[in-house]
C-alpha cells in the first residue's frame, strides 16, 4: 500500500508563496519587456522611468539607478523640445525617476546619497501630488531613517535635524 503524503499547513503556505513570487517574477519581466520595446520604438523617458521602476522592484538596483537617470536625462531634452513648457505630469515623472533612485541608493545602503536625494524632492512632492501624499512620503521617510540608525547613528541625528528644518509639521512626535 502506498503512503499518502500528509500535506501540513506550513506546506500549503509554502507552495502558495513560492507561486506568489514567481508570478509577481513573471509579472516584472512581462514589464521590462514592454518598456523595453517602448524604449525601441521612441525613446522616451517614460520607458526608461518604467524600466527603473521595475529593476528596483526586482532588488537590481544598480540598473535602477542607470535607468532612472537616462530617464531624467531623457526629460531635461523632452523639456527643452517643448520651449521650457514642464507640464504637471513630466514634473510627478521627474519626482518618481528622482525618488526610485534615491530608494535604489537605500537598497545599495548608501544611505547618505538615499537620504540627500529624497529629501531633495520631498518639497517638489506636495506640489506635484498634495498634502495627502507627502504625509505618507514622510512617513516613510521616518521608517527607512529608523531602520538605517543603527548602521549610521550620525546620518540618522542629521536626517532628523533636516526632517524638522523642512517642518514635517504632521510628523513632530514621530521621531
């Protein structure tokens, strides 16, 4: 007689996370596809900006970094085609390249690029996407300050000391 395999709790869950992942795999390499045959067909900085968004999404930050930065090149010529004209949707592009490549610095743990990035956009946020989102920016920002303070305690008293400078009014008793 043969013996049935018992198929425990823990098994299931791990079946179900190994599928979840390689369909969220199979997901991120469909994107990269089609960007890259966005960036085939025009060169734009959207492709590129899409590109570096899913490389960060997949850990491979370095190309996050490369892209992202073509892709702000990208939307200083496209500005420059338009007689200076910089519409609300090249400016929330411009914020995103900006911030996947502060974020991709963080993931690198060159924490002092990371930071000096983010907070450089962190103003052109509440222009471009409103109060509603640079709370949850600050928010966020307070996390990823708090998970680097123990490999930089110095970084993490500046950025606190930044993060009061820009009056993060909402986040007072959060640090």
């Amino acid at each position: 007689m043969e013996k049935k395999k018992k198929i425990t709790q823990s098994t299931k869950i791990n079946y179900k996370k190994k599928r979840e992942k390689k369909k969220k795999k199979n997901k991120f390499d469909k994107a990269e596809k089609n960007y890259r045959e966005l960036i085939e067909k025009s060169e734009s900085s959207k492709g590129y900006l899409g590109l570096a968004t899913v490389y960060l999404e997949k850990k491979e930050y370095r190309k996050a970094i490369e892209y992202s930065e073509k892709a702000l090149e990208l939307q200083e010529m496209e500005k420059e085609n338009r007689n200076g004209i910089y519409d609300i949707n090249r400016q929330r592009d411009r914020v995103k390249a900006q911030t996947v490549k502060a974020l991709s610095f963080y993931g690198l743990k060159d924490y002092k690029k990371a930071f000096s990035r983010l907070f450089e956009v962190y103003s052109e946020i509440y222009d471009v996407y409103g109060e509603e989102n640079i709370e949850k920016f600050s928010k966020n920002l307070i996390s990823l300050n708090r998970k680097m303070a123990e490999t930089d305690i110095n970084l993490y008293k500046k950025n606190i000391e930044k993060m009061k400078e820009l009056e993060m009014a909402s986040m007072k008793n959060e640090y």
